[in-house]
C-alpha cells in the first residue's frame, strides 16, 4: 500500500453504492496481512519491515485520514478526530523507531527508548478524544456517575490483571523504578483506554453513530492487542511481523476508515425536539455494568485467594475503592431515582388538573378504533358523559360524509414518519348528546399503536366564517352575487364541463332613470327599488343560471348554454330572454305608496372558444353602454365592431394627452356679426386639433373623447390664455374686438383657475376686462348654482361679460337664465336650423329672443347657415347671429383681413318667402311641427 493510498477513504468512501466495496478492501488488506503475518511473510528481514513500518504506514493513515476529515467537515466532533489523529501519529513514530533499531540498525530495541514514549502518548489523546465523543450528562450527578463508572470498570480490570500479570511483572523487575513504571504503564493505560471505551459505549452521542462504531471498535482492537502484548508469557517470546501485529495493523486501517464510512444520509443527530428509539438491549447493558466490573473485581480477589497467594496490597486497595464507589454511585442513584419520582408525581399531578379543567376534549383511541379514555370536558363540549363516550367506536360519532375523509387522513398519517410529521389536524361534524352535528377540530398524535385526539368545538367559527365568505361574495343590500363571484361563476362557466358552449351568455342590465329617483325621493327609496328589482331578476332565472349586482344600479345575469350548437337559435332565445327581463324590470315599482317608472338597458354577448371571464363580460358591458347610446331602454347584441369603436376611442383620448404639448392644437376664430348693419361685432374662439396623424379633429369630436375631466380642464386654460393673448396682439395692430371663449361650468369652479388667474392674464396681456366674453356652456347638475352665480358675479365685477351658451337645448336653461347674471344669450344652433321650416321652433325661438329683450340682454343666435334665417332672426328681433351666411372659422391672417373690411353684406328680405321676413303662415288647424326632409 503507497503513501497516496490514504487519499481513498477521503475520496471514495462517502458514495452508498461504494461503501460495500470498500469494506471488502479493508477486509481483504487486514486479511492478506493477517495471512501474511501467520506464515512468517516467507523471510525473517520482510516480517521485520511489515511488522515495523508495515504498522507505522496503516498508523500513518489513520492519521492523514482523521486529520483531513476534520479539516474539510464541518461537524461538532471536530476535536475527537483531530486527537484521534494526533493518537495515530504517535503510534506511527512508535512503530517507525521500532523498525529504525531493527531493520535498519539490525539490533535489538532498547528495553528504554524513544519508542517508549511515542506509545505511551497514544493512550491519552484516544481517551479524551472519546469523552468528545460522548454524551455529556445533563447535570452534576451524572458527571459523578461517569466518573464512577470509569473507575469501576477501570479498578476491576486493574484488580484482575494485577492478580492476573502485573504484579508478577513488577516483581520481575526488581527494585529498578524506571523499568517497572514502564512495564507497568503500558497495561494501566490500556486499562484507563478500555474502560472509558466501555463506559462511554453505552453513552455515545447519536451524532454519525456508524462512524463512532467503527472508531471505538478500532480502538478496542488496538487495546486488545496492547493487553495480549503486556502478557508476560506472549512477550518473551514476540518479535515483530507475527500475529499479533495483524490486530495493531486492523485497529489502524478501522480508525482510518471510520469517519469516512458512515453511512450515505445518515443524520448528523436526531431532530430537535424528538426522542430516540428505545434499546432495551443497549439499556440493559449499561445499567448492568457497575455490577459486571464489580464482578470482575471480586474474581481477582477469588483467583489470588484459591492460588493460595497472600492478598496484595494493590488487590486490596482497588478493592476496596471498586466496592466504595459501588456503594456511592448507589447512593446518587437512589436519590436520583427519588428526586425522579417525586418530580413524576408532580408532573402527573400537573397534567391530571391539566386534562381534567382543559375546555378542549381529550381522547385516547385504541388501534381497533374504540375509545379507551375521554376527558370531563366531554360533557360541555359534547353533551355526553365521558363515561358514556368511553367503549364507543369513533367512527360511529362521525358525521357519514365526513367519515372516509377522516378515515384516509388518519391512514396517511399512520404510514408517515413519526420524525417529520409528528402530529396532524383535522376538521369533521361530531355527533352531540342532543342529536346535532358539531364541528370539531382535533389535533392528532401517535399513542402506543393508537391514537390521542385533542378536540375543540368550531361550530360558531365555522358558521362565522361562512358568513364571512357569503358577505364576501354576495352584495349587502341586495343579497345576489356580487361582481367576484359572479366573475368566479363565469369562469366556472366557461373553464368546466361546458367549456367551448357558445350557447353560454352574459347579460349586462342598467337601469335607466335610477339616479332621478334618487335625487327625487331619496338613497332610501332608491334602496327599495334595487331590492325589488333583484327580486325580479333573480326570479326570472333559472336555477343554474346566476343573477347579481355589479354595483350601483347595474346588474348581470349568466345564462348558462344549454349545449344545443344551434347559434342562431340561442341568440334568439336568449335576446327573448333579456328582452323580458327589459320588460319586467320595466314595469312600475311600489315604493312607499307611490309608483315609480324606470327602463333597463341590456347589452348581451356570448361566449366564443377560449375566451376569458374579462372579456366576455367586457363585450356585454360594451353592448349595454350600446344601448344607452342607442335611445335606452332596449337591447343590445355585441358586435365586434363596438370594440374597435372602443378601442380607436381609447386611442384618441391617448393622443389626446399629449396634444397640446406637442403642438397640435390651433385657435381659429369666428365673426360675430350684427344682423342689422353686417358689422363685426365680436369674434368667437374655437379650437382645432390637428394630429400628427394629420387628421383634423372639430371641437365635437374631440371633446367628445375628452372624458377626463383634468385633460378637459388642462384644454379650456389653453383655449383662455391663447384667445386672450391673440386678442391682445390684434388690438395692439389697431383691431380692438371683444373676444368670446366658451368654457364649461365645472371649470370656473375648478381651483386650478382661481379668479385671479383670469384678471392677471387680463393684465399680463393688457386686455381690457370687457373686451372678454365668457361663454358659459350648460351646466352640471352636480354644480351648485350658488357657488356658480357667486364666481359669475365676481367676473362681472371685473367687467369681464357673461354669455349663456346653448340656450334652448337644455332643461337647466331657464333655472341658469333666472339665478345667473348672464349679459348675452347664445341661442342654440338646434333652434335656428328650423327657424325658417317650422312654424312651432319659429314661435319658441321668438318667445325666447322676447324674453332675452325683456331682461336687457344681447342675443347672439349660432349655426345662421342662409339668409332666410338672417332675416327671420332679424324680424323676430335677435341682435347678433354667427354661422356660414357670414362666415365660417378663420385663421389668423384671414381674421385680421376681415376685420379690416369691418362688415359683411346683410340680406335686405326682397324677394324672399313671407315667413322668412317674420310673417307666420295661416293656420292649418294643427300645431305639427312641419317635418324637414332629411339632408
């Protein structure tokens, strides 16, 4: 074997599918050495060398390999190896001197010599490296015992081996001191070495236990051989290569191969917290050993007394110590066995008040199933005597449907490891002592073979935690499907056993004119009429179809395909179906004695393969907001092409965004001319976007996609401050003309434009105040006309003129004309398109620009298109018009030339109809408004 060799157990030996190969190496060099040392290795010269160096190189590996074990593991037992290491060595130079005298020097070994030194400081390294091996005792006492047991194993062997040899050998070697300690130091060493190797083998840490099984048998066999070798008789006649020296040359081979050769896996140590398997063998033995050394002892008395030898002193000293430390280990043990037992009592004491006063159930279940014990809290929890409960098989107080789930958790947790999964939870209905299920939970753990219940009563967690999850799910007023569960159910739906349906719908329902009701007759009126209208609609469902509320006043229904295949027909029937719903939830509501009237919009849409709960409901969102759209109170299917209306919408508004930063916004300007004399009264700014996609976007188009109101304010600012700046750069080239801007309500209430902003623009530009006209587009109902009339009347004061814009378009018109301080009334341009044609729009808007002349105010009528419209406005007696018969939106540079010709042409009502120079036709005996062809 070469020196490298050592590396092999370094390497090799921690692969499991390679341990028994090695093992067969190791067995097969211990036997060939073996062999070789009981033939004589065939020449006296190779006996010496094996016997010499032979043993120094299987030392020597020992050595190198508990040295690199402890260098490159990390483990607890670091300092054992590494002493075992430094024990090996010495043994290694022994054995290396030994052959220096007789291999190389050719004499023999000194009777006194280095050797003796190097093996004498093998014994004390091994020693402590095993009590860094051992398990260290928990308290003082065991420290004592320890102790003791050493030296019990330790006296009676040195009792019986000095009746046996020793004192023989002491005596041999006369009166000198110095061969007579070193005869003796080897046995005592051994002695010391073999009883902790048996005190300590019934103590050893479970940590890597194959490692320190083969490590002590390694040692044992290197004492073993040390104790052969101090044998008078085999040592007069020993000469190095017999034997003898295969037993040194095993142990060396076994400590080297230990550390290497524990088993693939094993654990480092018991999990904390868990107890070691019982070894009743293992137990047995270590609680017989002070007897079995005392035993010994009493033979090495016995065997000088049948001799016929007089009692040596030594004999009798170890003795007499053995039997006293016998006594004394007794002793600590009775009192430790008193102290253990009281300290029982009090714990079975603690844990009986424990069981007997725990709220909770304890159960201890035999292996058949049956009960064996059942705590007194049974009667509260349960209702039933413990008695009674005590022989009944559990199963039988199971809840049936709970059974074979409970059953297989049980089974599952039996075959598992008691180390990893130590105990488990389970939940089933208990039957009580009135007949009621309960629900109980019950931790379970392993109990000689069976089973330990600890077991609580959760039957109001349980009913809280469903009404939990029913709050979560289901809408609070109305009690339907909120907007997750009916999602959940649609993805159910769409995802389960009828998945790839398209009979499968979603109807997405508004009811129209709900937020009057509230406004009229109040949240609780409004309240009453959601839960009726849930009723209904939940009514009008199958049961495996779903009805919830979204939120507000929107609801959906999920109706569910009924698998047919046939397209066509299902959409008929299901469009049936939402059009009686339309119907039913159109019908009038009972609400505090009175009847209240509201319309239902439905917006439908199915079901296609692979499609997801979002966007299945979203298309149905899409063709409700359709219907809307569409006039209400219909229904709508879902076209593919309302997503792409959606999605050029979103697009747009996107664009939008970023629009007036980069640019794309224009102001154009319109004359506002007086319809008696043709002149340029006044100039009305509007904006234009032109994108970069180099589309031309109106006000109505782009405004229409402009919902975000910060965006929608961001464009009015922009509109103010352009028009104002123009406007000064016009009166600074000699046109001084008042300008309108038209600006919604919500924005003169915005914080954003405070009123100082609009009087320092105003100064900064250095416009004068009444060369401002602020165009008040219709209100917001949501806007108090308090706070309103108050920012209006602030401008006023400013001398900044206030428009009404639209007017006859809306139905917060009159209420705006009778609280607002208004200066100029904007007819809306719906009112001037008929003017001409409709004898019923001619006298409203006659009836309006008499009103508009009662209360001192300008009119300004938008959209005069012809002539005849400038001639009846005139007759009725409007002031000012706008629109194509002047002239339409005009840059800059065209503005200023029309403002430099300063009028334009006003029609002088020759040759025209009767009705457009303000003369009403005769009557017809009909007020029907005269319909207009369609353009």
């Amino acid at each position: 074997m070469s020196a490298p060799g050592a590396l092999v157990f370094r390497d090799a030996l921690p692969r499991g599918g390679s341990r028994l190969k090695h093992q067969l190496v190791l067995a097969f060099l211990c036997g060939g050495y073996g062999v070789g040392a009981a033939f004589g290795w065939g020449s006296g010269r190779l006996a010496l060398i094996m016997g010499d160096f032979g043993l120094s190189l299987a030392a020597l590996i020992a050595a190198v390999s508990c040295l690199l074990y402890a260098r490159t593991q990390k483990c607890r037992f670091r300092p054992a190896w590494l002493l075992f290491a430094f024990s090996s060595a010495m043994a290694a130079a022994g054995n290396a001197v030994w052959g220096w005298y007789e291999v190389v020097l050719g004499r023999a070994v000194p009777s006194t010599s280095v050797a003796d030194l190097f093996f004498l400081c093998f014994a004390p390294p091994a020693i402590v490296g095993l009590l860094v091996l051992a398990k260290r005792p928990v308290s003082k006492a065991g420290w004592v015992c320890l102790a003791l047991d050493a030296w019990l194993i330790g006296g009676s062997l040195l009792t019986l081996s000095w009746s046996l040899a020793l004192a023989h050998t002491a005596h041999a070697q006369g009166e000198s001191v110095a061969p007579a300690a070193l005869a003796l130091a080897y046995p005592l060493l051994d002695i010391v070495l073999v009883s902790m190797v048996l005190a300590l083998h019934f103590r050893r840490s479970p940590a890597n236990r194959s490692a320190v099984n083969t490590a002590i048998a390694g040692l044992a066999l290197t004492v073993l051989c040390d104790a052969l070798f101090t044998s008078p008789l085999l040592r007069e006649s020993y000469s190095s290569g017999q034997l003898l020296d295969a037993g040194w040359f095993a142990g060396s081979l076994l400590l080297a191969y230990a550390p290497w050769g524990a088993r693939t896996g094993e654990p480092a140590g018991p999990p904390r917290g868990t107890r070691n398997p019982v070894r009743p063998i293992t137990s047995s033995l270590s609680a017989l050993t002070p007897y079995l050394a005392a035993a010994v002892c009493t033979l090495g008395i016995l065997h000088n007394v049948i001799e016929g030898r007089r009692v040596d002193r030594v004999v009798v000293f170890t003795g007499c110590t053995v039997v006293l430390a016998l006594v004394v280990r007794q002793g600590i043990m009775l009192l430790d066995n008193i102290a253990l037992t009281h300290e029982l009592a009090q714990k079975e004491n603690h844990f009986r008040s424990l069981v007997q006063g725990s709220s909770d159930v304890i159960m201890i279940a035999a292996p058949s199933g049956v009960l064996r014990y059942v705590s007194p809290a049974a009667a509260g929890v349960y209702g039933r005597d413990a008695e009674e409960l005590v022989g009944t098989e559990l199963a039988s107080l199971i809840h049936p449907e709970d059974l074979g789930r409970v059953v297989h958790e049980l089974r599952r947790f039996l075959a598992a490891e008691p180390s990893t999964e130590p105990t488990t939870r389970m939940e089933c209905r208990f039957r009580s002592g009135s007949g009621d299920w309960l629900n109980v939970e019950s931790t379970v753990s392993r109990h000689q073979g069976g089973l330990i219940f600890n077991s609580r009563d959760v039957t109001e967690r349980v009913r809280l935690q469903a009404q939990l999850q029913h709050n979560a799910e289901h809408d609070p007023l109305t009690d339907l499907p909120n907007r997750a569960l009916f999602t959940e159910r649609v993805r159910g739906a769409l995802t389960g056993r009828r998945a790839g349906d398209e009979g499968t719908a979603v109807l997405f329902i508004d009811l129209d004119g709900f937020k009057g009701v509230n406004d009229r007759l109040g949240h609780q009126a409004g309240d009453e009429l959601l839960i009726q209208a849930a009723r209904r609609l939940a009514d009008s469902v199958r049961a495996a179809d779903t009805a919830a509320r979204l939120g507000g006043d929107e609801f959906a229904a999920l109706i569910v395909g009924d698998g047919s295949g046939d397209r066509s027909a299902r959409e008929s029937q299901v469009l049936e179906i939402a059009d009686r719903l339309r119907l039913m939830l159109s019908q009038p509501y009972r609400i505090d004695g009175g009847e209240v009237r509201v319309a239902a919009s439905i917006g439908v849409a199915f079901a296609e393969p692979a499609m997801s709960p979002t966007d299945l409901m979203r298309n149905a969102d899409l063709a409700m907001y359709r219907a809307k759209a569409a006039g209400k109170d219909r229904v709508e299917l879902y076209a593919p092409q309302m997503q792409a209306e959606v999605v050029r919408r979103t697009e747009l508004a996107a664009r939008l965004r970023s629009a007036l930063h980069e640019g794309e916004f224009a102001l154009l300007h319109q004359p506002v001319v007086s319809l008696t004399t043709g002149r340029i009264a006044a100039v009305s700014a509007q904006a234009r976007w032109r994108s970069a996609q180099g589309i031309l976007f109106t006000p109505a188009e782009f405004l229409r996609v402009s919902d975000d109101g910060d965006r929608s304010a961001e464009l009015g600012r922009w509109l103010l401050e352009e028009a104002v700046g123009q406007a000064a750069e016009r009166a600074g080239a000699g046109h001084r003309t008042t300008v309108s801007v038209r600006l919604p309500a919500r924005l003169l209430l915005d914080r954003a434009l405070p009123l100082g902003s609009i009087e320092a623009l105003l100064t900064r530009h250095g416009l004068p105040s009444g060369a401002l006209v602020i165009e008040l587009a219709d209100s917001d109902p949501r806007i108090s006309f308090d706070e309103l009339e108050q920012r209006l009347t602030a401008l006023r004061r400013m001398g900044v003129r206030i428009a009404l814009d639209g007017f006859g378009s809306g139905y917060a018109a009159i209420n705006a004309l009778r609280r607002l301080p208004v200066d100029v009334l904007k007819l809306d341009r719906g009112l001037i398109e008929g003017v001409v044609e409709s004898a019923r729009v001619h006298k409203i808007t006659s009836g309006l620009l008499r009103i508009a002349g009662d209360l001192g105010m300008q009119s300004v009528a938008d959209g005069v298109d012809v002539p005849e419209q400038v001639l009846a406005l005139r007759a009725m007696g409007c002031t000012h018009g706008q629109g194509m018969a002047f002239s339409g939106p005009l840059d800059e540079y065209r503005l200023r030339r029309a403002l430099a010709r300063g009028e334009y042409p006003v029609p002088d009502g020759l040759g025209l109809p009767l009705l457009a120079a303000g003369v009403p036709p005769a009557r017809n005996g009909s007020n029907n408004e005269t319909r207009v062809p369609p353009t």
